[in-house]
C-alpha cells in the first residue's frame, strides 16, 4: 500500500485527474445521448455496423476501467472524510463518557450526603450565615449575633 504521507508524483497526479475528468464525462447525461446516437448510426448506415461494433468494443475496454479507477481516485477524498469524522465523534464520544463519569461521582456523592443528613438527628440550631444563629426551639426563638472566631 502506498505511502500516504508521501507527495503523489506528477504522473501520478495526471493520471487521476484524466480518471476523474472521464468519470466525469461518462457519468454525464451528454454521454448518454453520444451514445445513444452512435448506436443508432447502423440503422442509416448498415454497412457500418461492424466497424461500429469494434469501435464500441474499444470505447467499452477503455471506459471500464476509467471509470473504476476514477471512482477510487473519488473515493479516496470520501475515505479521508469519513476519517476525520469519525476521529471528531470518537474525541467528542470521550468527551462525553468523561463528562457522564464526573456526574455520576457527583450524584453518588450528592446522594451519599443526603442519606447522612437524613440519618442525622435534626439540629435546634440552624446558621445562614456568618452573623445570624435561629435557635429553633420554642423557648429561643430569637436570633442572636454569631460568636466571631
């Protein structure tokens, strides 16, 4: 197989352009009716017919493998294509499965703190913040300055 970081030589550059370019032609709809006429010539000229049936022959041995070289000169940009992409979506599917990895170590962490705030027996004293303490029982129901540490 050959080389792909390797510059592809001039012939070989001529030579796929040539395969694309009659790819090309004979994948047209001009092409059709070339040869849709050209097959119609032994009716106005029957004398003809043999010398177009060698020329047909000659035009189908050289057209056949064109085209199958011109389809895998194509391909080969497709292949390429296909490649990237599918390099891009294997980063993106890691990115992913990472991402889903950090939120089920979120969740089960989350979970696990709140079946221990569950389990715990409830506090009298509950702190918003740095300076108010609500003592929550009925004879202290007042709120009162923080001790500063």
């Amino acid at each position: 197989m050959p080389n792909p970081s390797t510059k592809p030589s001039l012939l070989h550059e001529v030579n796929d352009h040539v395969a694309v370019r009659m790819t090309i032609i004979f994948g047209s709809i001009w092409c059709v009716y070339a040869f849709l006429v050209f097959s119609l010539i032994p009716l106005a000229a029957p004398a003809w017919q043999n010398t177009l049936l060698y020329i047909s022959n000659c035009i189908q041995l050289v057209a056949l493998p064109a085209l199958m070289v011109g389809n895998a000169v194509l391909s080969r940009g497709t292949d390429r294509r296909a490649a990237e992409d599918h390099a891009a979506l294997m980063e993106i599917l890691n990115d992913v499965r990472s991402e889903v990895a950090e939120l089920k170590t979120v969740t089960n962490d989350l979970a696990r703190k709140t079946n221990e705030a569950a389990s715990r027996a409830p506090s009298e004293v509950v702190s918003f913040s740095d300076e108010a303490v609500i003592n929550v029982t009925e004879n202290g129901a007042h709120a009162a300055p923080a001790a500063k540490a």
